[in-house]
C-alpha cells in the first residue's frame, strides 16, 4: 500500500489506480467528483450511477446546511478530496473565499483541474495537514470536515485547530461515523472475531455516543446539532460494493460489507455534526 505524506491511503491508492487505468468505468465516473456517503430518499432506491451522485450530492448540502454557509463566506473544507465540496459551493454561493485542504497531493492536483473559481468567488486548494492548520486565527466563518475526520491521529486537535482558524461565532460541521455506545462490549466482541483489511484507512478508533459533546465543550464549542442519518445511507454499501466489484477491487468489497454489517447490527451510526465557536 502506498502513502502520501507518511499518511496510509489504501482506497485512493487503488481507486486512482483504477482512475488511470479505467478512465470510463463506472467507479471512475461516480467518484469523480465525491467520494463519501449518500443520503438515500428511500433505503430501497435501486442502485444507478445517477441515483449514487444524486445521494452524494445530497450529503454535501446536508452538511453545507448544517455548517450555515452562505454568500460571502469564508469556507474551509478539510479533507477536500477531488473538491466536489468546493464545487458545489462555488456554483451555488457568490462572494466566497474557498479552501479546500488535504494531506495527498495526488487528490489536490485532481480538484485543481476540475474546479474553478466563479467570478466573485476564489478557490484554493492547499496541502496541509488538519491537525497542524496552516492559517491565520479567525481566518474562516466555516469549517467542513466531509466525512475525513478518521484519518487524522487526532480528533481532538483537529477541533483546537478549527477553533482557532475560526471567527468567533463561526461553525465546524463534521460527518462521522459513531459507535453507539450501549453496544459497545457486543461491537468489541464481533470486531476481535472478524478481521477488517482497513482498506479505507482508518487512523483513529471511532468515538463513542457523546464524546463529541464533551470534546467541543473542552475545545471552545457549543454542539449546534447531532443527527443520525444512517437509516438514509444504507444504500450507500450497496452501491459501493457493485462499485468496486465492477472495478476488480475486492479489498473494497470486503471492506464495505464489514462496514455494512456493523452499521446492520446499530454498532455504528452515521452521523452529521456541527458546533459554534464560542469565545476564547
């Protein structure tokens, strides 16, 4: 397995991989431009490309509403992948500042040549690590964290590193998944029996119910909202095991349906966050 930045990144190592070698298959044409969960309509939609894109998109403008972006927003998207993030607000919003940071170059250099900047808007795409933020104090009124947070060593200097770059008032939106924690000794026995390849990379453990709550508190954050939306992302294993299956990567496919069957049996949930930074 390859890493960028001393950072182990099996399924983008793969899935550019197959990017270079498949330029039209069906995974290279659904990630293009995200590369997280979707939220479904129905746990019974009936896996297409469209409907997969569709589901994505609808995850980026849940958290955009949940992170309260608006015109002449100062936006930093952490973890910004191929910057399907940055796009979506660049063609939606006027008179924003946009950043998007990542650790992997390999992704930047993707979102450089997909996304470009509306008139009145500016986009940028920085390499950085989100633990050690490169950027003024109150440098932003938003900060999005797209389902990334578990690659970095640590949750809870990422939070003192988005507080800090944030205006006071501002807010952190985050997507993650949590372990429940009234079925936290039955998920420790299921994962000590079932290997999992970490195909998708995973750095930290996850966190337990309310370990945001008590983070943010510490950190300077007031808890705007916590929502569990793991009932409409189901679908998403479907899609993405057929995905992977297609493109001959089968560590994803194993990966996924371990990740599906803990969320199956309500070890995981799936859940949107946002905070509001508070003063010092």
């Amino acid at each position: 397995m390859g890493e960028a930045m001393g950072v182990e990144l099996p399924y983008f190592d793969q899935i550019l991989e197959h990017f270079e070698r498949s330029p039209d298959s069906l995974l290279t044409r659904a990630m293009q431009r995200h590369m997280h969960w979707g939220l479904f309509r129905s746990s019974n939609v009936e896996f297409s490309l469209d409907s997969c894109m569709a589901a994505t998109e609808a995850m980026t403008e849940a958290m955009c509403k949940a992170g309260r972006v608006g015109n002449g927003a100062r936006i930093l998207d952490v973890g910004c992948g191929f910057g399907g993030t940055v796009a979506f607000l660049n063609e939606r919003l006027t008179g924003v500042q946009l950043v998007g940071l990542n650790i992997d170059e390999r992704q930047l250099n993707l979102a450089r040549k997909s996304v470009s900047a509306r008139p009145g808007n500016s986009v940028k795409f920085v390499q950085g690590d989100a633990c050690q933020l490169s950027f003024a104090d109150g440098a932003f009124d938003v900060v999005l964290a797209v389902e990334c947070i578990f690659h970095f060593p640590s949750r809870r200097r990422f939070f003192g590193e988005a507080h800090r770059v944030l205006r006071t008032g501002g807010t952190l939106a985050l997507s993650d998944f949590v372990a429940n924690g009234d079925k936290l000794d039955e998920m420790t026995r299921f994962t000590e029996a079932h290997a999992n390849n970490n195909f998708y990379g995973v750095r930290s453990p996850p966190l337990a119910t309310g370990t945001y709550a008590r983070i943010a508190a510490a950190t300077g954050f007031a808890v705007l909202s916590d929502e569990d939306v793991t009932a409409a992302t189901m679908p998403t294993y479907v899609g993405l095991k057929q995905l992977f299956a297609d493109a001959g990567l089968s560590d994803g496919v194993s990966a996924t349906a371990y990740l599906e069957e803990l969320s199956k049996r309500g070890f995981f949930q799936y859940r949107i966050l946002s905070f509001e930074a508070t003063s010092p």
